[in-house]
C-alpha cells in the first residue's frame, strides 16, 4: 500500500497545499516525496511509499532516462510487468513492476497500455511533450483514487479523500471529492497555465470481455 497524490492547476502556495498530502502519510510510513513538474509551478506530485521492491530506485514519481517527458505516480501491483517486459524486450531502469506503464504508454498509447495491464492499480501519467494527463484504475477499482476538478481546471488527485477535502481554491469554498471510476481511465489536456480540460472519460473493459492481456 502506498499513497499517490497530485495537483495540476493549484493557485494557492504548493508548499501550503501540500500539508494535505500528508493526511495519507499512513499509506506509506518508509519515505515521503514531493516533486514540483518542471516548467509548471503549480502542479506537483506527492507519493507516500511502502517499500516493498527497490528500495534504492523504487521512489516515485517514477522517471526513467529514456522517457525524460513522463512522470508516473502509481499504486498497486502488475502482475504480468515481466512477461511485457521479456515479450517487448524492454530495458528497465527499475525494479519497479509500474515502470511497464512508462514503456507500453510510449510504445502503444495509453489505451493499448491500460489494457494490457493484469493487476490492481491506480496511477497518475504526465506527458509532458504531449501536454497531456492520464487517470486510471483497475478494473474492478482495488486500488483506490479519488479526484477534485474546478471549472476552471484545477485537478487534484489522491488515493484517498482525505488528502483533497482541505485544498484550496479560489473559485470555490469546498472541492467536490468523487470516487474515480474503476475499469475506466481519462484524458486530459495540460494548458501552458498548468490547469486542465478534460477530454474523454473510456470505459476501457466490460466484464465480460477477455481482457487483451489474456489474448
């Protein structure tokens, strides 16, 4: 169990904002990080983390040399990351399973990369080349994740509610905090500003559909 949390958009001080993050501080007693994103000063990401693998590497938001654009807050488990790995003979920098997000995420998109993921997961992905931001979670919503929008487009995102119901906005008192669906994942675009648009909401598997990793 770890925590992810994450802001996109923020208007108030990230050093005051970030003080919610450590409301999931429990998810993850072994280190802490927050990570502003270069060229945004307002958006950041959070990660509480029980070291379970790497202990050296496995800090997140995890990056890797070969894809300096993307940034990866993740929590859950994937249980076929070797077999993509030997299959796409991919070079890990990490002993991290959530580094197979990075990987197929350039290789396929991140609808072909969703759906080939066997496990229990939900994750924050930042394209930075491409300004675009990514939600998802498992198909049958495991892991949990937890996001606030405004109107205006500010984004917030957690493993838990309690790490949003504090921030703040300016144009509005109480963030509505809603559960993010499970078997679904979205997208939105990343303005030059820092908030976002939302693009499309996918219901990326039905029950009984056979799941494109199993084909």
């Amino acid at each position: 169990m770890c925590g992810i949390w994450a802001l996109f958009g923020s208007d108030d001080c990230l050093s005051v904002q970030c003080l919610s993050a450590m409301k999931i501080a429990h998810r993850g007693p072994d280190a802490f990080r927050f990570e502003n994103v270069n060229g945004y000063t307002n958006c950041c990401f959070g990660f509480h983390r029980l070291a379970v693998v790497d202990p050296l590497f496995g800090m997140q938001p995890i990056r890797v040399k070969k894809y300096p654009y993307l940034w990866l807050c993740y929590n859950g488990e994937i249980y076929n990351h070797k077999k993509m790995q030997q299959h796409f003979e991919f070079e890990y920098q990490t002993k991290v399973d959530g580094e197979i997000i990075l990987h197929l995420y350039d290789k396929g998109g991140i609808e072909q990369t969703i759906c080939m993921l066997d496990g229990v997961f939900a994750f924050v992905l930042l394209d930075t080349a491409t300004k675009k931001v990514f939600l998802g979670r498992d198909t049958y919503g495991v892991r949990p994740l937890f996001k606030a929008m405004t109107e205006d487009g500010f984004l917030a995102v957690c493993s838990e509610a309690k790490g949003l119901v504090t921030l703040k906005h300016s144009t509005t008192p109480f963030l509505k905090v809603e559960p993010f669906l499970p078997g679904h994942y979205e997208v939105l675009d990343l303005k030059p500003n820092g908030k976002v648009a939302s693009v499309e909401m996918v219901k990326y598997h039905h029950c009984r559909d056979e799941p494109l990793h199993a084909l």
